[in-house]
C-alpha cells in the first residue's frame, strides 16, 4: 500500500498543563522545539515520505491548530469533540477514516521513523495494532518481590521498550473492543484497548531506535531543543 493512500491520523487535543505558562495561550503542538513548532516539524517530515492524507483531532484551542495547518496549505481534515474527550473517543469520532490501515501519531510526538518500513511490518504481522516501541534505561535498581515479601530477583538499570505515541490500527480494532472501552476518559482507552487486544495476541511491536522526542514537560522541552539542534548539525556535517 502506497503512502499516499495512507491515512496518518494526528492526535492534538490535550491540554498540555505541565508546560505551564507555554500553554495557557498555545496547544502542546504549537509549542516551538527550536524555531519551529512540534506540528510543522511532523508534518514536513510525513509530506517528505509522501503521505498527502492527514486527520487533525483536536480539542483544546483547537482553532489555532487549524488555523496554523491552513497555513500550509494541506489536504486536512479537522475533528474537534470537545476538550475532556479521551483518546480512543477522539479517535472512534472519526472511525470513518478507517478505511484501511491508518497511522496514529501523537501531536506531542516527532520521531523520524520510516514510515513505509512501519506499514510494511504492520502487514506482515497480521494484528489489529501495531505500536512503534523505542529503549528506554531503567536509571534505578529494579528488585522483584513475592507475596512473602521477599526479593525475588534485582536488575541494576534494565534497558525497557516504551511506547513512543505511534501506532498502526485496523479498521476492524473499533468492532473488536468492548465500547466501555471507547469512552474512558483520557488515555485509560488506549491502556485497556492495548490490554484487551494484546490478550488476543492482536499487538504488534515496531523498534524504534531513531531520533524521537515527546515534549510532555519543560524538562522534555529543554532535552528535545538540545537533541533536535545536535542531530541536525551532525546531519549537515555528514551531507557537505
């Protein structure tokens, strides 16, 4: 399948609070990581692969988002149920979309990831999910304790797969989970769809190891403007 034909679905209604003030007059996606906002990056990034259809589910000052996507002059479509939706509501508003294999990316999210590869294993693994995983180091001592509250086994940092807020679904993921799922509130969907179908053996993980950064906090803001600036300086060193 042709990424021109995939439909990449943009998740951008959160409120993004604990960026405090940088978010009392922007959403999350607008905020800057050098001199250009989260949005724009991730997007010059999926054109640049060739995808052309993009879903923008928005919420809190979600006029400023479309507003700033029109700018660009994209093919976009808008989908804005209200501020206090969760995830999976957000995304079950638009399930018309799905009429194939779609991408779900996290507006709080950029990782340049190759996105035909990541479809291309998503066929090959026959679920209804995909979840794009990257390593993460423990930075603590993990110890196992059993009931008798004895140590059981101690990891000194172990290296974790974390989910980095890219996904594949299936159009069939929204006639599969139960629909107490769908309407959880905030991310709790997503937790229990991933559950429930990963009991079916329905959840496929994709590797990561690529730049990516999520900007949830300052700090995450900070470490994403020193790892975005020192990856394209090196970047253009390797291409003089």
């Amino acid at each position: 399948m042709l990424l021109s034909n995939t439909k990449i679905i943009i998740l951008c209604g959160g409120r993004g609070s604990r960026l405090g003030m940088l978010t009392d007059n922007i959403p999350k996606p607008l905020v800057l990581v050098g001199n250009r906002s989260i949005i724009e990056r991730k997007l010059d990034y999926y054109i640049n692969q060739g995808m052309k259809n993009f879903t923008f589910c928005t919420g809190y000052k979600g006029d400023l988002i479309e507003k700033k996507i029109n700018t660009m002059e994209l093919n976009g479509e808008f989908s804005n149920i209200g501020e206090n939706a969760g995830i999976l509501e957000r995304l079950y508003a638009v399930k018309n979309s799905f009429s194939n294999p779609t991408i779900i990316s996290y507006g709080d999210t950029y990782a340049e990831i190759d996105m035909a590869d990541l479809l291309k294993q998503h066929y090959k693994s026959n679920t209804l999910l995909t979840l794009v995983t990257a390593p993460i180091e423990n930075p603590f001592g993990i110890i196992e304790i059993d009931k008798n509250n004895k140590v059981t086994s101690f990891k000194e940092k172990p290296v974790l797969n974390h989910y980095i807020g890219y996904a594949i679904m299936q159009p069939e993921i929204f006639e599969t989970i139960p629909n107490d799922i769908i309407t959880s509130p905030d991310g709790i969907g997503i937790i229990k769809t991933i559950n429930f179908l990963s009991n079916l053996g329905q959840v496929n993980a994709y590797h990561f190891g690529g730049l990516q950064v999520t900007v949830n906090t300052n700090k995450d803001l900070e470490d994403a403007n020193k790892k975005i600036g020192k990856y394209y300086t090196l970047k253009d060193l390797h291409e003089e």
